[in-house]
C-alpha cells in the first residue's frame, strides 16, 4: 500500500490493542478503502498482469523478503495464487496448513504465531474460518510483520473483492457508474460477497443487486446500499455483470434450504434464465463453481465466462497487493512505525 494506505482491519470503525505483552502499543482507527487507493491496487495490478506471461515470470521486488502462508482452512485458488505470488515477486515462501501442523498435537494459534515469527518472517497471509482471525493475529504478531488477510469466516475477502473488480474493469471499461451488477447465491454466509459489495459502492456502480432465497439474506442487506431481490429472472434482468456465489453448506446452521435441487430450480444459472441479462453480460464466479447447483455447464463454461480469466486476474492482484504492502511496510520501518495490515480497510 501507499505510506497513507497501511492497513488493518477491525470489526469496529477504531480499535486499540489492550495489555502490554508486546513492546509497543498499537492503536489506530480505520475507514475502509477510498476509491483511489482501490484503482491504485487495480492500476498496479495491470502492470503484473504482463510478468506472468513473460518466459521468466519473476522479478525481484521481494527479494530477501520471507512469507509465511497461514491457511486454517482448506483452499485452493486464494493458496496457490498467493504462492505464486510470492514467488513469481521473489520472496522466500513457506505454507502452513494446520491439518499438517503442530496444531494437531495442542498447539494454540498464539504459540503457532510465535514460533513462525522467531524464524524472522515479514508477512504472513492468512486464511481462517473464524470471522476476525486475521484481525485477531495482526493485533498479536510482532510489529515488523505485516498481515495480509486471504478470508475469514462469513467476515471478508478483500483479495477476491479487489481480483473482481479487476475483471469487471477488464471486461466492462472503468466507468462502474454505467454498470447494473447482480450478485446470486448465498449472501448471508459470503465474505466475497460482503468485499464484493463494498468495493462495489466505493467504485459507485450503477446498481448493485443481491438476488437469493430470503433464507440466504441478511435481515439488514438493504443497508449495505443493495437492491434485494428474491426471484431470478427479475434479479438479472439487464445486468452487465452476473456473480455468482456457492451455498457454503459448512457456515450453514439449521436447514435454511430444502434441498440443493430446490436451489438450482430457482436460483441455478442456466441459459434460458441468463437470456433475461444483457446479451453481453459478463458472468462470474469465485469459485470453487457446484455444477448444476449455481449454474450449468453451459454457462460456466460458455462464451461470457470470465471464470478462469478471474484467477489469471487474481495473481496479478495479489502481486500488487504484496508489492503494496511491502513497500508501505518499508516506509513504515524507517518511521519507526508499527506494522502493516491489510484487509481492505487503511489506518487512517
Ligand atoms: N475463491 C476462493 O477463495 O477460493 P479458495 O477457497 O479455493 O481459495
């Protein structure tokens, strides 16, 4: 991030770290991000795009720098992309996964921490299933490591938020305001789809619909500056853009749908229901995609999706989200300051 832009999050607009275990205080209030700090992640994202195409994808900004993976829940895209990353950027790269780990044998999160920040590690990117994990580890690591958050729980995904955006500018020009992007599926238990709507409205789209069973979402959605809507056909009507998300049956309590098979009848994707978007609707998906759950094959794999171009998109984004970070992380070391997270909100 840019020295204005180091970052942590927290549940709460300010946040201060009570106890002395640590040798200094951190205490900082936090706003999310501002629209040009988002287009400086994707306009610095645009020039990683081209590294990875290149014969030798590497370059050296994060030579000498060590990461540390720190993924408490199983992934696939947000893990390999941040290795990659990493690497393709030089730094020395380690993943941790806690069903390989010592936190099999009693371990505490806290004692795991410690022990990867004795081997003098700088970053460390986080994945969890608890909502505020991320927030809950940069507040207890040493100052000099920055903290990067690769989802928590229900909470946020800024990483996938920012990689969208990124698509949709790709695909769709900058001007957001023209744009009318639904978002289908499950948005009560989605982190994406918190990130998504929020960057969504700081870039000031058009309009923003939330389309799902009214199980799957948030009493208070509206307040998120969303039009809601319960039924397909009218929720992708005319849309530019449709994303859609995956019933995340493990943060699920109780049955909050009959059966899988209900779900698709009704809200799965297929082409006859996507003839209600605009012909040129870009469609997407964060993945992991449940075939013939959210959408059909056809659609997954037809001519306006951007699926797959998503994850290309994505290790461009976290480039720039590491080289950011690294380079705020320089400016503040010299400062004297303390350390940098990033969670899609800046210290202000
Ligand atoms: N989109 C996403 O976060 O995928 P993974 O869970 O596989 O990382």
């Amino acid at each position: 991030m840019p020295t204005s832009a180091s970052a942590r999050v927290s549940s709460s607009p300010c946040s201060a770290r009570q106890g002395a275990a640590r040798p200094r205080q951190r205490t900082a209030c936090f706003r999310p991000l501002a629209r040009e700090e988002v287009e400086l992640i994707l306009d610095t994202a645009d020039s990683f795009l081209e590294v990875s195409r290149r014969e030798i994808k590497k370059v050296p900004t994060l030579r000498g720098r060590t990461v540390v993976n720190f993924f408490h829940e199983p992934s696939t895209r947000t893990r390999i992309s941040f290795e990659l990353a990493e690497k393709r950027l030089s730094a020395d790269t380690v993943s941790f996964s806690v069903s390989t780990s010592s936190f099999t044998k009693g371990e505490t999160l806290l004692d795991t921490l410690r022990n990867i920040e004795a081997m003098h590690s700088d970053m460390f990117v986080v994945r969890h299933a608890q909502s505020g994990a991320a927030h809950f580890i940069a507040e207890h690591a040493a100052p000099r490591v920055s903290v990067i958050n690769a989802g928590d729980g229900r909470h946020a995904h800024p990483t996938q938020a920012m990689l969208d955006m990124f698509t949709i500018r790709r695909a769709k020009g900058p001007d957001f305001g023209r744009l009318r992007v639904a978002i289908v599926g499950d948005i009560m238990h989605s982190r994406v789809a918190r990130s998504q709507i929020h960057a969504l409205n700081v870039l000031n789209t058009g309009e923003v619909r939330v389309v799902a069973p009214k199980t799957l979402v948030p009493a208070d959605a509206g307040a998120l500056g969303v039009h809601v809507y319960h039924d397909l056909r009218a929720g992708i009507a005319d849309a530019d853009v449709v994303i859609m998300l995956r019933l995340q049956r493990e943060r699920m309590q109780g049955a909050l749908l009959p059966s899988e098979h209900e779900y698709y009848e009704l809200f799965g994707v297929t082409e006859e229901k996507l003839a209600y978007a605009r012909p040129d609707v870009t469609i997407m998906h964060p993945g992991p995609i449940n075939r013939g759950v959210e959408l059909t094959s056809d659609v997954a794999d037809g001519p306006n999706s951007c699926i797959l171009q998503q994850v290309t998109n994505g290790l461009a984004v976290r480039m720039a989200v590491l080289f950011l970070v690294n380079q705020a992380a320089a400016v503040q070391a010299k400062e004297q300051k303390s350390v940098i997270q990033w969670s899609g909100y800046i210290r202000a």
